[in-house]
C-alpha cells in the first residue's frame, strides 16, 4: 500500500462479494476490515463494499485516474481477471508485494494452532509438547507458488525505512509507551493504540520477540514473526515508533532512554511475568507513570483463531483450489 500518490483511496470488499468469489468468509467482518484499512497511514480515504470486479466505472465514480493492486494472482469464481478491464484500458499499475506475507500462509499458521488447541481441549494430546512458535510450520510446508507459498519475511533497513515515518518527538512531546505481542493486528489491537495515543503526542510500541511471545500466550503462539508484527505496527496511523523485540519487564532505563511519560496497559495485556509473576509494570507504578486503558473492544487473537479453527475445513479447502489454480497459471505463462 505504500505508493507515491497524490490522494489514495482504498476499496474494501463486502463480506458478501468475498462469498461468492473465495467459497469461505473472510476472518475479519466487514466492518472491521474497514476499519483497519481506515487506520492504515498510506490510506487516504475507503471505499466501502467495493466491487470485486474493478470496473473503469468503479474508477469513474470514485475519480480515480488509475487502480493499483500487487502482483499476485486475482481471479472470479469462475476465473475472470478482476482487474483485466482497467488493464484493457491502460489505467492498471502493478507494485511488487512484500515478499514472504500471504494471508493464505497465515490461515495455515492459525489452522495449525487451532488444532492444537482443540487437542489440549479434548486432551488427545498434549499441546506442550509443542512449543515452538506457530509460524515455524510453515518451512515444513511445501511451496505451491510465489503468490501462497510459504517462504520468511526478511526485513531489511530499507523495509524499515518504507514502513517507518522517521520521526522523531519533538520538544515537548509527550511520549507513551505500550507492549504487547500485536500477534495478527486486529481492531482490538487498534482501539487500543488509538486510546493509547490520545494520551499523549508520540506512542511507541514495543512488540515482543517471539520467544517472549510464546511464553506469555502459550505454545503455538506466536502465529506471525516478530518482523511480521513489527511491520503490521508501523503500518498503523497511530504508532510513531516500534521497539523490535521489546523487553517484557519496563525498566527505568527504558522510560529514560525513550523519555516516556505515560506507560499505558489494556485490560487484556500481560502485567505479570508468565512463569516468576513479577509485577512487570512495577517501575512505572512506582514512578505513577502507569495507566490502564479500556479500548472497548475484547477482541483477541485467540478470538481469530477461534473463528478460523470453526470453518478450518472450508479454508483448507479454498486454500487448496486457491494454490492448484495459481499453480496452472504459472505455468501456463
């Protein structure tokens, strides 16, 4: 999403249109994708219930001079380039996708933890015997093609450097500090950040490391790299900054070093150590610099995987005629 542009506006499609085109619900309701695509910082405006088909009406009605997608494979049901009208017409730009993100590999990871899940559940097995991180599975996986395979985001200075505003806080700012996993970014995640930042000028976002991240929401977890969540962070409209591999325990040199004023906690966050329960907000308390906040929203990660874990055979299934249809195409080309 990240174009040079002069206004840039972002179609969202309906719960409804994915239906009919992808056989399964998208994870995310409609109304919380717009949302999250209203949060994103590159985005300028939305279009909600956009068409699945991208029409030069589309473009017209929405004065639109070009349409911009990645450069992975988008078909019908019946297997119609969606964007091949506004291709005929020369108003089609293409942008090379981040390389290693594909929600088809994600449905996988929250498939596998799913399951896991429901075998400590049902106690056929046992889930500790599986403590690596989700997103670990997917080397295990074979690759279908480069549009739903499974290879690792690397993230480069010169990612960082596109997704980052490289801003720094000015004087007099007030900064605020949160931490968390932020595994799959969703609108809880969001409402909290959006509260976060109303208390102060600069919010800085720590996000854990993997390891962390498993210790605090058990095996399987997390689903996305730290590089992952870091990027999904700095997408956010909210977020002036990310600590990449956060510490889990808030130190007086970290509030120094970042100049915080507010250390802010959701209901849902992690305040004790996982294994010691050691207070791990214990300095800013003592500093009164600690701040719980309410987002109004309950929604979790764990909620996702639920949703997931219910339709898995669905999106199993999708994925499966997703990757064989992708395959023939890259091969027919």
């Amino acid at each position: 999403m990240h174009l040079s542009r002069r206004f840039k506006k972002n179609g969202v499609h309906s719960d409804e249109e994915i239906q009919e085109h992808k056989s399964t619900p998208p994870v995310f309701t409609e109304e919380e994708r717009y949302e999250l695509v209203k949060a994103i910082k590159w985005v300028d405006d939305v279009v909600e219930a956009a068409p699945y088909v991208t029409t030069l009406k589309t473009l017209e009605e929405n004065n639109c001079q070009y349409c911009a997608h990645g450069n992975d494979i988008t078909t019908t049901a019946d297997g119609f380039d969606t964007y091949q009208r506004v291709k005929d017409a020369n108003r089609y730009l293409e942008v090379e996708r981040t390389q290693g993100v594909s929600t088809t590999d994600l449905l996988k990871r929250m498939i596998k933890v799913s399951k896991l899940q429901n075998d400590r559940d049902n106690n056929n097995n046992k889930l500790e015997d599986s403590q690596e991180p989700n997103h670990q599975f997917q080397e295990k996986l074979p690759k279908v093609s480069s549009y739903t395979g499974n290879s690792k985001l690397i993230l480069t200075t010169q990612k960082l450097l596109q997704f980052s505003e490289n801003k720094k806080p000015k004087p007099g700012d007030k900064v605020i500090y949160v931490a968390g996993t932020f595994d799959v970014f969703n609108v809880g995640h969001l409402r909290f950040l959006k509260r976060a930042k109303q208390l102060g000028d600069y919010l800085i976002v720590g996000v854990y490391d993997d390891e962390t991240a498993s210790l605090c929401h058990g095996p399987g977890y997390p689903i996305m790299t730290l590089n992952e969540r870091a990027l999904s962070l700095l997408a956010c409209k909210y977020v002036s900054d990310v600590v990449i591999g956060a510490p889990l325990v808030i130190s007086a040199d970290l509030i120094d070093h970042l100049n915080v004023s507010v250390v802010a906690l959701g209901f849902n966050g992690t305040s004790s150590h996982p294994v010691t329960n050691q207070d791990l907000y214990v300095v800013p308390r003592e500093k009164h610099l600690f701040q719980v906040i309410d987002s109004g929203c309950p929604l979790t990660t764990q909620d996702l995987v639920a949703r997931v874990g219910r339709l898995a055979s669905q999106y199993e299934e999708r994925n499966r005629k997703k990757e064989e249809k992708e395959a023939k195409i890259i091969l027919a080309q």
